[in-house]
C-alpha cells in the first residue's frame, strides 16, 4: 500500500515527481520532491515548509546513497 515504506529500487522509480518523507540512519528527516532515481542513490529536492503557502522545494538537490536511507515514506497529498 501507499503508505507502506519504499524498499525497492523500482519502488523510487516509480515514485519520482512525488513527495517523500525520509529518514536517514543518522536520525536526519528529509521531506521533498523525489526528482531522480539510480540503481546507486536519490535525488531529493528539499521541501520549504512555510505556513500558508504552497509547497516550494530547493532548487539544488540532495543525492542520498540506499545505505544511508533508513526508511522513505511518500507523502499523500489531497489538495
């Protein structure tokens, strides 16, 4: 389902252009827009939370390898 964590690389294809919730085994919390996918690592553009606006991301993306992704969750959103 949905709100079950990614595990698979093909998972995180599937998902880019969607927002994720990701957790690093550092304990660091990343959210933003999943804009690439490799067999290696992620590209993540971080998500600016700011009250009462619509979501705006970081222009310059975060690459994570696997081995440091704990778990990754996608966002739902209903708007």
């Amino acid at each position: 389902g949905i709100d079950f964590p990614l595990k698979l690389y093909r998972q995180y294809v599937k998902n880019v252009g969607r927002d994720l919730d990701v957790l690093t085994f550092e304990g660091e919390r990343l959210k933003g827009k999943l804009v690439e996918a490799t067999e290696e690592h992620i590209v993540l553009n971080e998500l600016i939370e700011e009250p009462k606006k619509a979501n705006t991301y970081k222009s310059d993306g975060i690459e994570l390898k696997f081995d440091v992704i704990e778990k990754a969750k996608v966002l739902i959103s209903f708007n």
